[in-house]
C-alpha cells in the first residue's frame, strides 16, 4: 500500500538530513533556508526483528520486509498560508500525505542558523500548526460558502450533513483547534476524509537533538515538546538528525559496534520508522515458507479476504479461508508442525480480523 509520511518543520531543522539518513538518498541538505523545494520521496524499510525470528524456524530462501513512504517537504514559515516562502506549494505537498512527522529542533548551535533567530521548540511548534491551521480554515470557509448557497433548497441529507460539519469544523478552527480534536459523527467520517485537511493527520514529533544530549537520553527542550505532544494527544521522541546520518553512512559490521559505543541496540530511526508505521494505523501479517518469509502490511482492523488482496486481487476474489497462527507461537513451539499439534494453527473464515504478528496461508479458488 502506499501511504505517506510528510516531514515538515521549519527551515534548519534537521529535516533534510534526517530524510537522508531514513532512506540513504542525497536529498540536498544546506545551512540555508528554502535548499528543498520540490518534495523528496524515499521508500524506507520497516525494521521488523520478528521477520529474522520467523526465519530461524522456517529456512527460507529470503526474507522481504515490507515498507513505508517518507517525503521531505520544505521548511514552512510563517505566513506558509498566504504563500509566504512558497508556502501555498509546499502545503498542497503535505496534504497529499496521511500522517505528519514534525521535526523540531532542539539543540543550540551557533554555526546551524535559525530562520527566527533563537531555539524555542514550542514557538517553532505554534509557527507550523497556526500555519496547518490557517490553511484548513481557508478550505473549509471557501467550501462552506459554496454550499451554503445550494444547502437550503436542497433535499439531499448528505449536503445538510457536510453543512453542519463544515460549519463545526470553521468554529473549531477559528478557536485554533485542529480539525483531529473534532468528534465527528459516523456519517461525516466520510465527508471529513474527502476534505484532505491538514491538521487532521496524526502527527508525531521528531525532536532533533544534539549528540550531547542524545548520548545523555534527556533535553529540556524534549521534555516541553513531550508535554505538548501529550496534551494534543499526539506522539514524541528524541533522535540526533546528525548522529543517525553518521550510522547510515557506516557499513553494516561496523554499525553495531558504533551502536554499542553510544549504549544503543539499534539507530534511533528504527524507533521512529516503527512509531510512523503505527501513526498510519497500519500492523504487519506474515507469509511463510520454504521459498520466503515476507512482511505484508494493512490497515488495523483489516479482514482476512481484504488482507489476502494485498497480496493479489484473485486472493480476495477467490478467497476460501485463512490458516493462521500468530509468530509468537512459532517462537515459543520452535515449528509449525509443533504448533499444529498444540493445537494454536486455525482455519478462519472471511470475518475474521487479521492481527498484527498473524502468520498466514490463504486458500482461494478464481
């Protein structure tokens, strides 16, 4: 599937440098405001280690993880809205992605210039979301006067719906509120998803530390970042842009002893590949056998048919039933055919719901 994670921040914020090291590409990183303008899209390997553990037990041939979409889009300013600093394009480049990682910087460096002239994460914050903001506002009132001009004569109950909805969604806005802290209704989930508004994308802070700090695991500036994070009920963590470009550029022997020196089992981006994948709500089932072990991704909550149309549509059409049981019996029983005989491998049918760690074999007929 292709779902997208935006990197968005201010300029000079480690954005550029932290696309780089996420994806081993050469996205230009500068000590200048405005060096990325057109959006740079990296296809990232999801670190998954219960891939390799599946792979103790059943010898494939290969393994194939599966993967997430990151694009580094420029640095916002503020007056992002009103086309400041190219803002209006670099806007329309997050609101085709479904989640936002927000990199805030939070370390001091004299040589690293800051596009507002000082550190202060919470203002950088408010900088980025009153602009995510502004521009939502802006949808929502342009949509709302085109239907309030055709809402009275009209029958159809899903324009009065999209009314009320647009007009709840403008006062929430114009009290500085994201679009995502609106309770919306059943029926409006639909009509809210078609709108494409920015701040109703889950967002996870990135806070770019110095490697001073992130050898020490703490930073006061990280710790008002967790405080806003926690009051919007959005996610945050810690990770050095410089540090983790540095571990990307090491060949795979000596990365683990680098890690070792720094009191770390594995780079900082893992953490924050993983917390992307779970901002887009999506879990992981595997395929498993002699030829390869594979790594599938959908969304929570997804069923057995619809799961088995990731792999081909013929699976859904066709499908019969699922044989599943999850990785960790694997672990704890050492085979599949232990976990048959204790009686844990299952035959489901098309209402089940796929867990994440499922291991799956699908029967179909097309």
């Amino acid at each position: 599937m292709s779902l997208q994670c935006g990197i968005v921040g201010l300029p000079n914020v480690g954005k550029s440098t932290l696309f780089n090291a996420l994806t081993a590409a050469k996205a230009e990183a500068a000590n200048y405001p405005f060096c990325t303008i057109d959006p740079n899209v990296g296809v990232v390997t999801v670190p998954d280690p219960r891939m390799a553990q599946i792979s103790q037990h059943i010898q494939p041939q290969k393994q194939i993880p599966t993967t997430i979409e990151f694009v580094d889009i420029a640095g916002l300013v503020a007056g992002a809205s009103k086309g400041e600093g190219l803002g209006n394009q670099f806007l329309a480049n997050i609101r085709e992605t479904d989640a936002i990682v927000h990199v805030v910087r939070c370390f001091d460096d004299s040589n690293v210039v800051h596009v507002s002239g000082s550190i202060d994460p919470l203002r950088d914050i408010d900088v980025i979301n009153t602009e995510l903001m502004l521009a939502d506002l802006d949808t929502v009132e342009k949509r709302l006067k085109r239907i309030e001009k055709v809402v009275q004569a009209s029958k159809d109950p899903k324009l009065k719906t999209e009314h009320q909805l647009l007009k709840r969604l403008y006062d929430l806005l114009s009290e500085g509120k994201p679009a995502r802290s609106l309770q919306a209704e059943d029926a409006e989930l639909p009509i809210l998803r078609e709108l494409h508004l920015l701040t109703s994308k889950p967002t996870l802070y990135a806070c770019n530390v110095s490697e001073e700090d992130f050898s020490a695991g703490k930073s006061a500036y990280v710790d008002l970042v967790q405080q806003r994070a926690d009051s919007e009920s959005n996610k945050c963590l810690m990770i050095c842009s410089a540090l983790e470009a540095e571990i990307a550029l090491l060949d795979p022997s000596e990365r683990q002893e680098f890690l070792q020196s720094l009191g770390a089992s594995e780079p900082g981006l893992h953490r924050l590949i993983r917390e992307s994948y779970a901002l887009l709500n999506l879990i992981t089932y595997f395929t498993a056998g002699e030829k390869e072990v594979r790594a599938w991704t959908i969304p929570q909550g997804t069923k057995a048919p619809q799961s088995a149309g990731v792999i081909h549509s013929d699976f859904e059409k066709g499908f019969i039933r699922a044989e599943t049981y999850h990785c960790e019996d694997l672990f704890e029983l050492k085979s599949e055919s232990a976990v048959k005989e204790a009686g844990r491998y299952r035959s489901e049918g098309k209402d089940y719901v796929v867990k994440d760690g499922d291991v799956l074999f699908f029967r179909f007929n097309v």
